[in-house]
C-alpha cells in the first residue's frame, strides 16, 4: 500500500509569473531613469523658519521655454 505522490501545479506557475515579472521590470525600469533628480546642478529654495516652505511641487518655465518641475524641501 504505497503512498501516491500528488504533482502540483504551483512551480510552473512560479516560473510563468517570475518571467512575467522580469519581463516587466527589463521594460519598465528605463522609463524610471527620466525620474532622477538632478544630483550635479541642484536648485536650494528656502524660505523663513517654520513656514513648511518646500512641501510641493512647482512647474516653471525656465529660459529655454522647456517645462520643468522642481521638488522642493524643507530647509
């Protein structure tokens, strides 16, 4: 009276969804290098103490007519 042995399918859907997920990040991870901050001409803002200065977003025309934005924080 041996003990069947039951298969699952659990690992070739592991594998499937893995692939997936690769495939995902190998397309979508370019796009996310747009999103960088720029780390070597930073712009500082502050404003007085306590005022929560900083805590938004600010679109602007720069003088080249391009749109950019800007992440401020808090000093």
């Amino acid at each position: 009276m041996g003990s069947k042995r039951y298969h699952s399918k659990t690992p070739g859907k592991l594998n499937y969804s893995l692939f997936c997920i690769g495939v995902c990040l190998i397309i979508l991870l370019p796009l996310c290098d747009t999103f960088n901050l720029d780390v070597e001409n930073p712009s500082v803002y502050s404003g007085p103490n306590g005022s929560y200065f900083g805590y938004s977003v600010e679109f602007y025309l720069t003088n080249s007519s391009r749109r950019e934005s800007r992440v401020k924080r808090a000093s």
